[in-house]
C-alpha cells in the first residue's frame, strides 16, 4: 500500500509539473527556467532549505491547529484569529509587560506560553459559545477571525504602537527576546524545532494516548462515544485548547523568530493551515510532510518572483494551486484504489472464517 | 562594486497592479532602472515577516539598493541593513529614522493643505471628507494637511474621516455615498484600487442631483482624467516616485547614499499638486487659483 | 400459477469475495416466500439484486418469462418491485409523506402530491395503522419508520414486495397484524418476498421457503414440509436449542433504582420536541436478575433509556450501584454501567475503526489497556482474541473495519464489549434484533451467564417471546407508565392485553393509565 | 451576496461545501469585466461571469464529486487558483491596454445602469434604496423566492434537502446522486459567478486585484447563520448589510453631525466600526441560539459501496 502511494505521489507531481509547463508556456514565460529557479528556490542549497522549513514552520502549527480539532469533530476554522492574537500578545509581552532586564530563557519561555494561552483563550471563547449558546463553532471561529484583525490592529494602534512613528506597527522585539537564529545569514530559528516538536508530540497523543484514542473516536461517531462514556464535551473543548493554543504558538513563533515585530499583515496561515491539515490527511505526521511541501512551493515560488524573469505573484500562484490540485486529484485517488483493496482483504478474511 | 551590473530590487506590499500607490512605485522603480542600466527584481504581495529574509537575500546576493515600498519595510530594512555594507535601504513612506536605511518620507501634507483649501472654497455645505484605505502615516498625514488648508480658508468647517479598504471598491463606494448622504460635496480620497468606488458614487450622484454638484480630489498618482468622473476631478495631489527613486538611486550607484530622512516635500518638487485643466476657469476661478499660489508661497516660507 | 420471477443461476461478488454462488429459484403470483439464513448468508445482497441497487455478476432475472435488467432502482419501480431495506432508507429530518414523495415518480416540480397522499392513506387504512405521517421520521421510533417504509414500499412496487427482515421491530400484535396483511396482499396476486430470522413466522406465513447458507442455497421446500430443527440444521448445519433461564433467587442489592423519573425540558430544547410520553417511572433492578420491560414501541421505552444514559436530563431520583446520581445527564456513570443500544450502526458502533478499536472503546482507559493515559496495545490483542474466541465473532483479522460485518456480527461486537467488564448494571435494548437463530440464542445465552454472574439487567425487548423467556420480573410499559407484572405467575394473553393497555387496574404501582392522556401513534389495535 | 449566498446555500444543502465561493467570485467579476470591455455589451458581460463561475464549479465538482478529493482543500485550491488567474489576467491586460494606451473604462452601455420602477422608485427614503436598483437585482430577489418555493414545496426541494441528508436514500430512490450534486454546485457557481459581475460592472464598473477580500467567508458564514433557509440567508445579508452602512454612517457623523454624542465618538478608534458587523453577528449568533444542524453529510463526498 504505501509503495502505491508513493508511486501515486511521484506521478501527482509528475503531472502537476506538465500541467504548469504547459501553463507557463501559455502565459509566455520560459517554463524550464522557472521550474529551475523553483527547484534553486526550494531545496537547492542550504540557504534554500532553510527557507523553505522557515516557511513551513507556521503552516505546520496552524495545520496541527485545524488537525487536532477535526479530528475531534470540532470545526475550527479560526487558526487565522487565534494566530493574530497569538501574535499580539506575544509582542505584549516581549515589548511592554516583560521588563527588558528578563534573562533570555525565562523571557522568551514567557512570551512563546503568552502566545500560546492567547490562542488557546480566543479558540475557547468559540467553544464556550457552542456550549451555552449552541451556537456552530464553524461559524464563530470565521466571524471572530475578522474581529480578532481589527481588535489586533486597534492595540496596533494604541498600546502596542512603536514610539515616535504614527504607523500601525508594533515596536521591535528586544534581541535578546528573539529566538536565536541556528544558521548564519537565513531566519532559520529555533522556532522551527518547537514546532517539530510540537507535531511529534501530537503524534504521539494521537497514536498512543487515551485522549488521542478518544478524540478520535469522538469525530467518527459522537453517540457512540457518549454512550460508552467518553466525556465528549470535555474532550472536544480540550482539543480546541490545544489546536487554538498551537495557531497562537505559530503566531508569537513568526513574530519572535522571523519578524522581530508586528503589523496587522501577518500573512493568512491559518487559511493555508486547514488545507495543510486536510492534505495530511489530519495526522501530524502527515501534516508536517504538506507543511514542508507549502514551504518549499512559496519558497520556490518566491525565487521565481524575485528572479530576472519577475514571475508575477499571481502568477506563481497560479502554479501553487494547480500544483495543490493535481495533489489532491491523486491523492483522492490512490486513497479509493487502496481503500478497495483493503475491503477486499477484509472480505475475503470473512468469508474465510466463515467456510 | 565596479564592473558588476547594478542591481536594484523594488518590494512592495500591495498588487502592483492596483492603479495607485504601489503600480506607480514599480512603474516609477522601472523607469530608474531603465535610466541607470540597472537589473530591477520586483516583488509585490510582500508581508513585512518575508520581508527580512527577502531583503537578506537580495544583499546576500550583492544587490546595490533595495526600495521598500511601504513604511512597514523600515523594521525589517533596518534589521538586515545591520549585517550588510554593499546594500542601500531606501524605504518610502515612512515617518522615522533608523540606522543604515534611507527613509524617503513623502510629505502630502503640504499639497493636502492645498486641496483643503480648495475644498473649502469650492464646498457649498461646509462639509468635506476624507476617506483612506487604511490609517497609516502617509495616509494621515493627508487627513491632517487637508484638514489644517480647510481651516485656514473656513474655520468653520467640517472635514470627516473614513476608513475602508485598498482592495475592496464596494466598500469605499457605499463610504462615499454614506459622505453625500450627509451633505459632503468635497471628497479627497487617498485609497488608491478602490479609488474607482469613490469615483463611481460621485458619478451617480451627479447625476441624481445635478444641482448639487459632487467633487473629488485623486491621490499619489494624477488621477484628474480619471474616465468615470474626470468632470468632477478638482485636482491631485501627486507624488512623483520617479524623481524621488532616481535620487536615491544615482546616489545608491555611486555609493554616496546615505542613511537618513529625506523629506520629499513640495519644496523638492515630488510632492505636487495638479490642477484638472478640465475644470480651470470654469469650477475653478481665477480668484481661487490665485488665493492658492498664495497659499504655496506661504507653505514654502513656511519651512 | 405461472412464475412471477425466476432467477437463473444468480452469483454477485464484492472483490473476491462471493456473497451469492449460482443462486436459482422461482417465485410464483401470488405466494409468500420466505428466504432464511444466518448473519451474512446474502439475504440482503439477493435483495438488493431484485431491487435495482446492486447488479448480480452473472446469471440472469426472468420477470413473467421475460429476461428483465433491473438496472436501476427506478427500473424496479417501473416493473413494480417495491422492497423494504434492512437498514432503512429514509431522509431522517423529512416526515413519512415526503418521504414517500420523495420516491413516488413524477415532475419535480410538484410537491407531495394527491396521489401520493392518496395511495399512502389507502394502506394506512388497509394495514389499520395510523402512523404520524407529518413528522420528521427521525423523531419516530424505529417500528413508525419501519411501517412507513413498508408503506413506501407497497405505494411504488404493485407486484413484488420484498421485506427485508420487517418484523425485527415490531410488537407480537403488530407483527401479526403484519403478517395477516401479508397473507390479504398474497390473496389479492401480489407476490411478497419475506426475509426473516424468525422461523415461526416464517412457517406461519410463507407458503414455500429457501434457505441461504454462505451465499448458496440449502433447501427450498414447501413451508409445511419442513421442521424447524430441518431448517436450522440447513441454515446453520447444526442443530441448536434457545436457552431456557433457570430463574434467578430473588431480592439480591439492587444496582438501579428509579422513582419519578420523567424528561425534564428545557424551553429551548423542548421547542419543536414532540412532548415526552414517559411519566413518572419507577422501578428498581437487583443484581443478579433481568428485568424485563415490554410494551407497545413508543410507549416510553426511548425516553426512558434516553434518561438512564443521560441523553436527557430528568427530574426524579435515580440510584446506579447504590450511587445517586444528582444531576441526571451528568454522564458520568456511563463508564460502569453496560449499554447495548437500540440502533447498532448509529450509537453502538465506530464503524470505520477496527474490530480492536471497537471492542476496547470502553476499557481502552482503565488498567491494564492503558497506564497513566497512555494505551498499552500491545496488551489487547490476545486479550481481544480470547473475547472473538468466546463471543464467536466471525471475523479473520480484528485490525479489519467493523464495516465489513454483517449486522449479527457487528452486534456480537457491541455485547462482547458491554459484557466484557462485568458491570454491575445492563441496560440492554432489543439485543437480537436484527440477529440470525443461532447469533441470537448465543446472545441470550451470554446475557444469562452474566445475570447468574451477578448483573443486574434491565432489558428493554420488542421480541415478546425472548423477554418472556429471559426475564425474571416483569413491568408492562403503557402510554409512558411503569406497570410491574406478577409475570412469572401471569399468561402471555394477559400481558398482551396490559400491554394495548386492557385490565390494567389490575395492576399495582405507577399511577394509572387514565390520565386522559393516550398514545396518539399507536390507536387501539384488536388483541 | 445575497446573490451568491443563494447558490451557495443550495450546494450545501445538497451536502458539497465549496470554500471556493470567493475565488468564484473573482473571477466572475474579472470574465464579466473584461467581457463587457470587448464586447461593448452589458448583458454578455453578465453571462461571461456567470459562465466563468460555472467553469470554477465545474473544475470543483470534477476534483470533488467525481475525483473524491476533500472539498475544503479543493476549495482553498479553487480561491488561490481564482486570485492568481484573476491577478495574472488583469496584469497582461493592463499592460495590453497601456501598449494600445486605452483608457480602462465601462461606457454607459457597457456597463449596467440602475432601472428605477417608475411610482415606487419616487417613495421618500426608502424608495431610492429598493426600486432603483440595478436589473440583476430585482431578478436575484425573484430567484431568491423560486429557490424558496422550490426548496419546500416541490419534490426538487425534496431531492436537494434528501441528497444532503442521506444520499444512500436517494440512492435508493434511483436520483443519480452524483449527478444531482454535480448540478447544484454548478448552480452555485453561476450564482457566484453573477455575483461578482455584479460587484464589477454594477456596483463600481471596475475591477482590482482580490476585489472581494473577504466578502466570500463572510456569504458563506451567512448561509450558516441563516440556517440553511433562504429566508435565514436574506435576512442574515440585510442584517449585515444593514450594519455595515450603520457603521459607515457612523464613521462620518462624527464629524459631520452636530450631536455631542457622536462628537465624543471621534476619540474611538474606527477599527471599531469596522469590527461592528462581524461582533453584531456573533452577538446575535449568541442571542437567538438554539442552531438547527446542518445537512448531515456536509462536506462528505460520498461513493455508491460496490
Ligand atoms: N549570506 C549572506 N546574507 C546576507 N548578507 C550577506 C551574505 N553574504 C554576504 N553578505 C553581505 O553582502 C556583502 C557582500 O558580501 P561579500 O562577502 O561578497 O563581500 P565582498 O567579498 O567584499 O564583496 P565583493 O564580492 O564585491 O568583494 C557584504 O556586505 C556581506 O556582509
Ligand atoms: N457492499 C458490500 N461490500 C462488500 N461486502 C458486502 C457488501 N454488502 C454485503 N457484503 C457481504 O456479503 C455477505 C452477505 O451480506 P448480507 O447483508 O446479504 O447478509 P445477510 O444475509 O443480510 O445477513 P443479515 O441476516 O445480518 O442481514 C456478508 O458477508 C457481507 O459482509
Ligand atoms: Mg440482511
Ligand atoms: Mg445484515
């Protein structure tokens, strides 16, 4: 089965490139170049590399954001809010709560829990609605995204804005609160480490761990899991805990360790994430292999852009979708043919038994 | 950096092709290049966390100067601008001073006062507004230059405030139409794609009421012969990129650019005011023109 | 009388395996024929053939001599085959009427229809029923669907009616009154396909039977011909005998004490609710027998177990293990007491998981399927083989998706896992239904061994006969009342006429049924 | 929005989310734009966007229905695919135009204009607001109380509602669940698609980059609210809508109006009111709770077993 994957996975990858030649070639671009610069872009060197796991690192938490709460039956769709809030209050944090006599260690710690808890606070207030009030998570996380971008550009405005400039930006993260950089020349941070962690620790919860085993089955049949008493509300808000806290994380993460500051264009991860999620096929693991394929298409995608040629932006975009769909496509289809015949196993195993 | 071609990158945050604030950047950004023989990358869509290692990258890669279109590149321009001794930051529209970058602060605040005074003279209702896309330093410096020429001419009068969008044309539109609801008849727009909206309702709102004429002012590029509603364009206030850029540029080249605030005012000659031929004499009187060169010489002297 | 439909060799497969070999038989205008066979003998598979929604792999349908495809479901519509599914096919949130419409062909434009109404009304009539139509079946109980399919059924197919296993919910009387139409619609040239566990209403009913065994056909015999120890043996190869209960000595600590207890509703969620039948329930079950709860379905058996697994919460005193629990719907208890629910599919099982997952749902957080909230799966699988061993779980490999397996074992799935931790409390709702003669008897058996292990069980049954033979005391449910029956000292008549809600003054406890409040679903029916 | 919530609305209840509604959009907006631009004519401006909306759809339900694959990726795909199309198109256009140096401009009858119903258009306030508008708009509300009436009253209704409910049952009634499927979300598509041709050459006759920003998320978090009814879904709009001028309103009468009260609202910052709508949403969310599920099988695609 998992050889069929890969064999799927390459051909989907095979075709996604044909089908953006062609597409490049049409748009009067010189298609072997860019995918070149691509490649140079994405993984070519070592700066490349570092580029794109920089740029995984938020999709991956924003990913396991929306992983952990599907996969609890809880339909997240707020990584956006709770990443922007994160974010803020990670920069309240390093810039004005914290003194700037904290030692490092301490500080940062502080900072990263601060995101996290922020996150995680905004995610609650969508579960807590649909506990008293019933009203659809789906629906709540959507609106309070857009309320947590003004509120965030309001504080923009107000309490967090840098001295002596009248922009809505936030005042520098004081270097010693910045997460050390591990490779010279390139944001490839420490961050990008927490977040793996992260993602291996989901893992584990996910695979060996009763609340893992009990979320799980909570997404698949809700009834089922109350009458053999699993605590369904609990776990569920548990789980959006946790998600919300990882899209908070990924927000002080971006700003602690690529930024060093805050506008309100904090770049729309959590959108991305849930796909992210969804195209690992909400398991960790799965999700960090999507997240490092995002990061390597925008790392890529960036070269392409800032190269002589000048791919538009939307052009590259363009590409990234395509790209995203032959994916899909394939995916969605190597899972049907594996799943067939994994029911035919099971079929035959019956009758097996039964003869 | 002799014998190697001069490279120049222009990043900005927004589309360039919004009509407005960053196409004129880039188209400002090619024509320097094309002038001084210079390699140009160009990147549009950038959030300020790609924008450090975008920026690093182009010094990485011996670039001469790297024009951040937008005053949230200050932060990141001058974090790299730290490790690098070849590359020149020169970022526009910002209002601050930061080691090793080039801080070119377009100042509209002179030319607003002028159209707000303009406006004060043509407004019959003694109430003019104002609508940005988004309440940054440029932008409000606008507000604030409107508001003050206003004042000068009626002291009486009252100037709105409104926030929209860049990208969304609908909102800016309903904005507008909310600003003549309330009796505003002088608009000054500075929200560059969704400019058409604002265009568009005092369009329609002429010809609802022709009796009540609506007008608007255009921002940063010269948008007097705007197709939808030129005839009622009073003027712009225009900021000229291209001399701003070729500055720093020559001096980016030959490596003298230094590290500062250039204040592109009126005096400089890159921020101006552009009166609609269209509508001179006949809107705009003779009387009015004349208070207004009188109101320039003031700013001038003023500094 | 000429052959309605003759099948010719029939064999479908799903991959590779075959659920029907060769399959050949004739069914002529008119006659009732009965198709038996256990868990997963391809009963419903050959159905679904005639239905339309499943093409055979070979072999050939002759409908009146004429070789027919019955391409589609629609097709079979057109040549007037109607069929009753096992697992019902109704759009939970729409009512029985639109439901029908929803079938019924025609524009689509027009909505419910007069005809649709008319025809339904008709049998309505016919079958002497008053189903609530006008409600979303969702809301109904499982016996009200399984009419108003039998309704839809008969509505759209003139000639063939197959019924997929009807009786699994239905009451004695209904069942009779059932059969008894069955018998009227043969008299009247419609031909009627009966799949069914149940051998006696087969015999009473069919006049020739064929009995499925692996996907091949054993016998086909006139129904008068054949004993039903014949038939078992045909059916299963062996020959078996249901499990007589020795009763239980009386009067052990009782492990559930209920007094009062009826829904409370919240404004908010009462809204649109239909208005709870139960009223003030009170019994109490002692460890180390089974108690029965009989009763016409919707006569309060869903809210009443709704409330002891705190689906909803009530008013009233409830006492689990000696424990009582203060706010109902706090549903803590669920974790120590065992559940078998009503519908297997919906609240018993995850069916996309593995057989393993399944059967360690409930101890998968207690020692020693887990330490310190971490699983421990190695520990499962000789632990989870020994359960299949003992339950007989038909099933080679447990890591397979519960899915793949016919419903009588699915069930097995549900009581091994229910049984497995010794409760000291059983709540268990119609356990069998659905389950071949042999699956069945093992379940009663199971139940059995547990009661005289010390479980207290509550059994809640639409299967009169099993009840009565697994019950130690007795209640009889009407109109949302609690009656405790003198049962064993009373006859089955009795008990039918308690249960349509006759002599019931007789009767001590629970207040009586004359509160003006009848059950509107299920009107008078003759005993 | 109303427009593009109803064709929405109607693909959900069949059970198929599509996230791809903004993209959708889009590019209706940008076909309808430069159709009308070419052609010199309004109406094929309209059915250019219709038809793009419908070519996303259709790329959408391939991907979905017919491939299987999830329709919340798809749809985040479908958004990405629409603004770099869209960008992309618009940016060779522009330079087309700047190469022939032509204004980019709607004429009068290139674009659409507002059709006043003669007596009702004249009614004091309201009147302007309801009887002069533009002719997509009265037939949306036309549309709007067909796709009611047939949602409840007919067996088509019954279908819909049975496919997003439980499509084995209509499986089961012979309705080729696919197919059906397949047709609301092209459905949805043309609405979405004429639902940005309206925001193009109605509303403002222009187009910009990622002119939507936003107004996607918010039609679809508005079918929610609305409960899966149209009535919800309008109500819902205007509701929103209602606000939004609200806050506008607002924004200018501080300056404007003579009241010490809005006065004092000055030293507020405007991101408040911009926040208003999405905060009246919830808080109304939170008030008249109680939310009825939605369509079971939401999002899931399903396959015939066998
Ligand atoms: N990977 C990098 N990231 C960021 N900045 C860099 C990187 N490598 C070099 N730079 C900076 O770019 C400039 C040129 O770097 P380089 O080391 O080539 O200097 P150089 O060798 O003196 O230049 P030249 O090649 O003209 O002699 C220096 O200012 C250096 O600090
Ligand atoms: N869609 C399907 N795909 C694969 N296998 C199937 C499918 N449907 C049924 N089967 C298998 O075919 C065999 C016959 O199934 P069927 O449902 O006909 O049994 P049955 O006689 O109806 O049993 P029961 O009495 O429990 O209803 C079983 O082994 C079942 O697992
Ligand atoms: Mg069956
Ligand atoms: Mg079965």
């Amino acid at each position: 089965m998992f050889l069929l994957e890969i064999i799927f996975t390459v051909g989907g990858c095979a075709l996604a490139a044909g089908a953006v030649l062609i597409l490049l070639a049409l748009m009067g671009f010189p298609p072997g170049h860019i995918l070149e610069l691509w490649y140079r872009g994405a993984v070519a060197d070592r700066y490349a590399l570092a580029d794109t796991l920089t740029k995984a690192c938020p999709l991956l938490l924003t990913g396991l954001a929306a992983a952990i709460t599907f996969r609890a039956g809880v339909f997240n769709i707020g990584a956006q809010g709770q990443l922007l809030v994160g974010a803020a209050m990670a920069v309240a944090m390093s810039t004005r709560l914290l003194s700037p006599h904290t030692p490092p260690l301490p500080g940062i710690t502080m900072c990263l829990f601060a995101g996290a808890g922020a996150g995680a606070a905004w995610g609650l207030l969508a579960s807590l609605l649909e506990l008293w009030r019933k009203v659809p998570v789906v629906l709540s996380t959507i609106l309070l995204n857009f309320t947590a971008l003004y509120a965030v550009k309001i504080l923009l405005h107000s309490y967090l804005q840098a001295h002596g400039t009248s922009a809505p930006q936030s005042s520098q993260i004081p270097p010693h609160f910045c997460l050390p950089v591990m490779m010279k020349y390139t944001s490839l941070h420490i961050g990008v480490l927490i977040a793996a962690a992260v993602a291996m620790v989901a893992e584990f919860v996910q695979v060996m761990t009763v609340f893992g085993f009990q979320t799980t089955a909570i997404g698949l049949n809700e009834a089922a899991s109350r009458l053999v008493g699993i605590p369904v509300a609990a776990r569920q808000i548990q789980a959006m805990l946790i998600g919300a806290g990882c899209a908070g994380l990924a927000g002080a993460i971006q700003i602690l360790g690529v930024a060093h500051f805050m506008t309100a264009k904090i770049g729309n991860y959590g959108y991305a994430g849930i796909a992210v999620a969804l195209l690992g096929r909400l398991d960790p693991m799965g999700v960090a292999v999507a997240a490092l394929f995002f990061g390597a298409l925008d790392a890529g995608a960036q070269r392409a852009e800032e190269s002589s040629i000048g791919l538009p932006h939307e052009t590259s975009n363009i590409i990234k979708a395509v790209i995203i769909l032959a994916m899909l496509i394939i995916g969605a289809w190597s899972m049907r043919r594996t799943l067939r015949s994994g029911l035919w196993q099971q079929r035959n195993t019956e009758t097996g038994d039964g003869a | 950096v002799q014998g190697r071609v001069f490279r120049m990158a222009f990043i900005c945050s927004g589309s360039i092709t919004d009509g407005g604030w960053n196409q004129d950047g880039r188209d400002a950004a090619v024509k320097v290049a094309k002038a001084l023989h210079a390699k140009l990358s160009v990147l549009e869509h950038v959030t300020p966390i790609r924008a450090t290692s975008i920026m690093r990258d182009f010094c990485r890669r011996h670039y001469g100067l790297i024009i951040g279109h937008g005053y949230e590149f200050l932060v990141p321009a001058t974090q790299v601008a730290r490790m690098t001794t070849h590359t020149r930051f020169a970022i526009s529209g910002a209002d601050k001073v930061e080691p090793g970058v080039t801080t070119m602060n377009f100042d509209l605040t002179q030319p607003s006062y002028e159209l707000g005074a303009l406006a004060a003279m043509i407004s019959r209702t003694g109430k003019i507004g104002f609508i940005g896309g988004e309440a940054i330093p440029s932008v409000e410096a606008c507000y604030k230059g409107f508001k003050a020429g206003a004042r000068a001419v009626n002291p009486k009068i009252r100037v709105a405030q409104a926030y929209t969008s860049w990208d969304q044309v609908g909102l800016s539109k309903t904005q507008a139409q909310a600003f003549i609801q309330q009796g505003i008849d002088v608009i000054y727009q500075n929200v560059d794609a969704a400019s058409q909206g604002v265009f568009e309702a005092v369009k329609s709102a002429n010809r609802r009421h022709p009796g009540h004429p609506v007008y608007v002012f255009g921002c940063n590029g010269n948008q007097n012969n705007n197709p939808t509603c030129s005839r009622y364009t009073l003027a712009s206030a225009v900021i000229r990129l291209d001399r701003a850029f070729m500055h720093v540029a020559i001096l980016a080249k030959a490596g003298k650019l230094k590290a500062g605030v250039i204040n592109e005012t009126m005096a400089n000659h890159v921020c101006i005011v552009v009166l609609n031929p269209k509508l001179l004499g006949r809107v705009i009187t003779p009387a009015m023109e004349h208070r207004l060169v009188v109101i320039r010489k003031h700013l001038l002297a003023a500094k | 009388m000429s052959p309605l439909l003759e099948l010719i060799r029939i064999t479908r497969r799903f991959g590779n395996l075959t659920a029907l070999s060769e399959v050949s038989l004739r069914v002529n205008t008119g006659e009732v024929f009965g198709i038996l066979g256990e868990n997963g003998a391809g009963k419903s598979t050959l159905m679904h053939l005639l239905a339309g929604a499943l093409q055979p792999n070979s072999g050939q349908i002759l409908l009146e001599g004429q070789k027919v495809v019955i391409s589609s479901p629609r097709r079979a519509f057109e040549l007037g085959i109607g069929m009753v599914y096992q697992h019902f096919k109704l759009v939970g949130t729409q009512t029985g009427m639109e439901n029908l419409a929803l079938f019924a062909p025609g524009g689509w434009w027009r909505g419910v229809s007069a005809e649709v109404r008319q025809t339904a009304d008709r049998w309505r009539r016919e079958l002497n029923w008053n189903v609530e139509m006008h409600r979303p079946v969702e809301r109904l109980s499982v016996s009200e669907q399984q009419r108003i399919e039998i309704i839809k059924a008969l509505s759209l197919g003139g000639r063939l009616l197959i019924l997929d296993e009807p009786t699994a919910a239905l009451t004695p009387a209904q069942v009779d009154s059932l059969l008894s139409t069955v018998r009227q619609l043969a008299e009247r040239g419609l031909t009627v396909l009966l799949v069914s566990h149940k051998l006696a209403e087969i015999k009473s009913v069919c006049d020739r039977i064929m009995i499925l065994r692996q996907g091949r056909m054993t016998l086909e015999a006139a129904a008068d011909d054949v004993s039903t120890s014949e038939i078992i043996t045909a059916m299963i190869g062996k020959d078996i005998s249901l499990p007589t209960a020795a009763r239980a000595p009386q009067g052990g600590r009782s492990v559930l004490e209920l007094e009062h207890a009826e829904p409370k509703h919240r404004g908010r969620h009462s809204f649109g609710r239909d208005r709870s039948v139960l009223k003030a329930a009170s019994l109490r079950v002692n460890a180390g027998e089974i108690a029965g709860i009989c009763g016409v379905e919707g006569s309060g058996q869903i809210e009443l177990s709704a409330i002891l697994t705190g689906e909803t919460d009530a008013a009233g005193r409830l006492v689990i293990d000696g424990i009582p629990l203060t706010k109902f719907g706090a549903r803590r208890h669920l974790k120590d007491i065992g559940v078998i629910p009503a519908d297997r599919q919906k609240e018993g099982l995850i069916l996309p998981w593995s057989i393993h997952n399944n059967l360690a749902l409930k101890a998968h957080d207690r020692r020693p399927f887990s330490r310190w909230g971490i699983l421990r799966r190695r520990g499962w699988s000789d632990h989870h083989e020994r359960i299949k061993r003992q339950f007989d779980i038909r099933a080679g490999d447990l890591r397979m998706p519960v899915v793949g397996l016919s419903g009588g074992n699915q069930q097995k799935v549900i009581v091994a896992r229910e049984l497995e931790l010794k409760p000291g409390f059983l709540l268990a709702i119609n356990p069998t239904r659905g389950l071949d003669v042999g699956a069945a008897a093992f379940v009663m058996q199971q139940m059995l061994t547990a009661r005289d292990g010390g479980m207290g069980i509550l059994l809640i049954h639409d299967d009169l006969d099993e009840l009565l033979r697994l019950s130690d005391r007795l209640y009889v449910m009407y109109a949302g009342h609690l009656y405790e029956t003198p049962w064993p000292d009373a006859t089955r008549r009795q008990i039918g006429a308690w249960m349509l809600g006759n002599e019931l003054e007789s009767l001590r406890s629970g207040p009586r049924g004359d509160d003006g409040f009848r059950d509107r679903r299920n009107g008078p029916v003759q005993p | 929005m109303v427009l593009a919530g109803l064709g929405e609305l109607t693909a959900e209840i069949t059970g198929v989310i599509d996230i791809g509604i903004e993209g959708i959009m889009l590019s209706g907006a940008l076909a309808a734009f430069l159709a009308s631009f070419a052609s010199g004519h309004g109406m094929i401006g309209l059915l250019a966007g219709i038809l793009s909306g419908i070519v996303m759809a259709g790329i959408f339900a391939v991907t979905c229905i017919g491939m299987g694959a999830d329709q919340i990726v798809v749809g985040t795909a479908i958004n990405l695919l629409a603004l770099g199309a869209t960008g992309s198109f618009w940016m060779l256009f522009q330079n087309w135009t700047q190469s022939h140096n032509l204004v980019i401009h709607l004429a009068r009858n290139e674009a659409f204009n507002r059709i006043p119903i003669p007596w009702l258009s004249q009614i004091g306030f309201a009147g302007p607001a309801l009887f002069d508008q533009y002719g997509l708009v009265y037939f949306t509300i036309v549309l709007c109380g067909m796709v009611g009436w047939a949602l409840n009253r007919t067996r088509l209704g019954l279908v819909i509602r049975g496919l997003g409910d439980s499509p084995e049952t209509c499986a089961a009634a012979g309705i080729p669940v696919k197919l059906s499927r397949t047709l609301a979300t092209l459905f949805a598509g043309g609405c979405a698609g004429a639902a940005g041709a309206y925001l193009s050459i109605m509303q403002t006759h222009s187009f910009a980059q990622n002119m939507t920003d936003g107004i996607g998320f918010v039609v679809l978090s508005l079918v929610i609210f609305g409960r899966w009814t149209v009535w919800g879904l309008i109500s819902g709009c205007v509701l929103f809508g209602a606000i939004n001028s609200l806050q506008q309103t607002l924004q200018t009468a501080r300056y404007t109006s003579h009241s010490t009260v809005l006065h004092a609202m000055r030293h507020l910052p405007f991101e408040i009111f911009q926040m208003l709508p999405y905060l009246a949403a919830l808080i109304a969310l939170a008030i008249f709770a109680g939310s009825r599920p939605g369509p079971k099988y939401l999002g899931k695609n399903w396959q015939a077993d066998s």
